[in-house]
C-alpha cells in the first residue's frame, strides 16, 4: 500500500515525471502551492478538486500497478487539459502573457508591469464599410478644446516627446487647428525651457492637406528630395511669405514645367517664376530647356545656349589684354576706353576701335 500523502508532493512529482506539452513548473512555487496565476484565471477550484481526491482522510494507493497508473492518468488527463488548453498553465521562456487582472491601477493610470510588452494584433480589415475593425488603440476627445495625446518621458517623468490630435486651439482666439501635430521640447535654456512645441503638423478634414513644419530644419543626410507629378502638370518648389494663421504668399517658385512630354527627351522645361505680392504669377525670367540645355532669359523658348529676350546685355567691369597673344578663351569679350575685344580661338584676341558719333 502507498501511505497517505499529505501535500501536494505527489502531483509535483507526477509534473516532472510526465512534462505535459507547454506546462512548466513556473505554474508551482516553491512551497508545492500552485501560483497566483491559478487564481486569477479561475482554476484554483478545479485544482482543490484534484487535492481533495488525494487528501481525503482514508485515501490509499493499492500496490497494484494497475489501479496506481489509473489514478495517475486521471490526474495527468485533469491537469494537461488545463495545460493543453492554454488557461494557465503555459508560462513560455521566450515571451509572456499578462491578462488585463495584472495590470496595476493608482489613480488614473493604469500600469503595465515593467519591461514587459502590451502586445495587439488584428486579423481584420480597415474598411470604413465595415467599422474599421483593425483599429487597435482608440484615442477620442469629449470635449471641445480637449487634446488625446500619447507622451514620451524622460528617466525623471518629464515630457520630451509627444503626438497629439485635436480640433481646436488651446486659445479660443486662434483658428481651428484640426491636425494631428509631432511635438518636441523646446531648449531648456531658451524663451521656452522644457515646453513641447510642435514641430511637424498634418491637418485632416482637407482634400489636399497642407503638412507644415515650425522652428524646424529639414535635411535630407544622403538620399533624395523628391517632387514628383503626373505628366502635363507643373512640379513646383516654392518661397513664400508666412502670414496669419499660417496663411503663405508665394514669391517665386523652382518649376519643372508642364509643357508636352512627347517623348523625344523634351518638355517638363525648367523655369525660374516670379510673383507680385498678391501671390499671382509675372512671368519667368530664366528657363532652361530640358531638350537642348539652351537658357532664356525673359523667354520660355531659347534657340540659342544663352538667348536673351530685350536690348541689352551688360558687362560691368573692363579689361584690357595685355597683347593679343594674352591668355584667353575662344568667345571670350571685353571692353575698355577704346577698343571691343573677342578672343577669336585659344591665346588669340582681335580688336575694333571705338568711335564717338
């Protein structure tokens, strides 16, 4: 006969006898009680069970092997269908699950225990038909001037970093903001020590949004600045004037043009546009055709590398050849008192007077 068995000694030694699929012994602890995890998934009452099967005051094991193997592999079927069916008894050494009854509540927040993860994933689509199902974290303001962000914080519980979404301004004064904005902390030495600034705003309720940056650089370290277009448009970089409420008044604009692309390495010219103050276009007084190279100035057609649209061309300065033999370009010219000088090939100038009239 096997003697009365008083603890939950047995069953440990059933667990390590038998390592039933993902059931560690992490679900025990050290004084042969099953851990807190039992209690809060609710299994403790199935396991007393099992307890009081082997605790009961007159229980004895025949010395029959049969009848032994018969109440271990009751139990074995008891406990590795809790393991089995994964309410439990999986503690896996890569990862761990916590249940939403492990995370801790002080006032407001709700805490998830340190360095570990809240892990979310979604199978399903997002579909406004069908409600946006994958929407994971929902963040919603109540209230009109009400601001949902999501903050970083330094080791000493200061804000550094943050992204907030809201309609209106913090000052009833302002424009309606209505943007989702990156913010960061301004210098702690500045006009604004440690106050987050946004520095990157998208605005929403716009068919075409205005992305805006303040008290910003923005550098691109080894790559491209692409401005891209469908054909037949104009592709623009512009200089503008801020004005209220974020309000721009364009300058002059860097423009890829939207002349014909027939395919011949020609149209999307280059052009150079000026703005009056109102921000409507005057004209472009340099080109540059993507065909040729030819440059124009006060012309958007050049037939020649340099093709000037008016009646004069300037130098300013004067310059005398030491001889004609002085050190020169070929199509280079000069002038001084007396004399044009053009420099007819390479180390040869020619020369005609100049005459009153």
């Amino acid at each position: 006969m096997f003697g009365y068995i008083p603890s939950w000694d047995y069953v440990r030694v059933i667990y390590r006898t038998f390592s039933l699929a993902e059931c560690s012994f992490d679900c025990i602890d050290e004084k042969n009680h099953f851990s807190g995890k039992f209690d809060e998934m609710g299994i403790r009452p199935l396991l007393n069970i099992i307890r009081s099967v082997l605790l009961r005051n007159k229980f004895e094991f025949t010395t029959t092997e049969g009848n032994a193997l018969k109440y271990i592999r009751t139990i074995m079927m008891i406990v590795g269908g809790i393991c089995l069916l994964g309410i439990g008894c999986t503690v896996q050494k890569q990862e761990s699950e916590i249940t939403l009854s492990e995370l801790k509540q002080s006032d407001n927040n709700i805490r998830v225990p340190h360095n570990d993860r809240l892990h979310m994933s979604t199978d399903q689509r997002w579909v406004e038909e069908e409600g946006h199902q994958s929407d994971l974290i929902r963040l919603q303001w109540t209230a009109e001037r009400a601001k949902p962000a999501i903050v970083w914080l330094d080791e000493k519980g200061m804000n550094k970093t943050a992204i907030i979404s809201h309609d209106k301004a913090n000052n009833p004064d302002q424009h309606d903001h209505k943007h989702i904005s990156f913010e960061t902390t301004m210098s702690p030495t500045g006009e604004y020590p440690n106050q987050l600034f946004t520095r990157f705003e998208i605005p929403y309720d716009t068919d075409v949004s205005e992305i805006r940056t303040h008290s910003s650089n923005f550098n691109v370290m080894s790559g491209i600045l692409r401005v891209a277009g469908e054909k037949g448009t104009n592709r623009d970089i512009q200089f503008s004037v801020a004005g209220k409420e974020n309000e721009t008044i364009t300058r002059w604009a860097l423009r890829a043009d939207s002349s014909e692309e027939p395919g011949d390495n020609s149209g999307a010219d280059m052009q150079f546009v000026r703005y009056d103050d109102d921000g409507n276009v005057v004209d472009s007084p340099l080109s540059i055709k993507r065909s040729s190279g030819n440059v124009g100035l006060g012309t958007n057609d050049p037939d020649t590398k340099l093709d000037v649209n008016g009646d004069m061309l300037r130098i300013r300065d004067k310059f005398t050849p030491a001889s004609s033999t002085d050190a020169c370009s070929q199509g280079q010219i000069a002038w001084d008192d007396d004399y044009v000088y053009v420099c007819v090939t390479e180390n040869k100038w020619k020369r005609t007077e100049l005459s009153s009239w």
